[in-house]
C-alpha cells in the first residue's frame, strides 16, 4: 500500500439513499422594491430599513432578502447613511 493515495469515493448516485434528502421546492423570491414600483427608498425611512437589518444590526444579504441586486445597492447606501446620521444604530447595545 502505497502511502499518500487513498483510495476515491464513488458519488455516481448509484446504491442506498438512506441519508439523502431531498432538498422541498421552494419559491423564487420576488424583489418587492420592482414588484411594488411606489416604495421609494429612503435614508430617513427607518420603518422600511428596520427588517432589512438582523437583530445584530447587519445589512441582511440578498439571498436572505430576495431582494434584486439594483435595489440591494441602494438599500446599502441608505442603511450606511443613516448609521452615519444616526437613524439607525451601527450595533446593538452592548452592556
């Protein structure tokens, strides 16, 4: 036995599938900034910034959200600037 080599596993899908799951089908997410043209997005709208940070205050990200990646942009530039005018908190309060 040569030291080093070891020997390759077969994934061909072939025999028991005993611990595979199959992954459910689940929806495509919908950006509601193109769905909804109206909502406008806004520095000094903390209501609509509030769910679009995690309770850690970070920016939540696009595969979480579903958000498109045009309105993702400007979600960021709206979050970060009102953190720097402190609308909204950078972090949460740490005691």
């Amino acid at each position: 036995m040569a030291f080093g080599r070891d020997k390759k596993k077969s994934y061909d899908g072939g025999g028991d599938d005993k611990g595979m799951e199959k992954r459910a089908f689940q929806r495509r997410k919908v950006c509601r900034f193109c769905a909804k043209k109206e909502i406008i997005i806004d520095y000094k709208d903390k209501f609509l910034l509030k769910p679009l940070i995690t309770e850690r205050c970070k920016i939540v990200p696009r595969r979480i959200s579903g958000t498109c990646s045009r309105h993702q942009r400007k979600i960021t530039q709206a979050i970060k600037r009102a953190r720097h005018l402190a609308v909204i908190p950078y972090t949460t309060a740490q005691w």
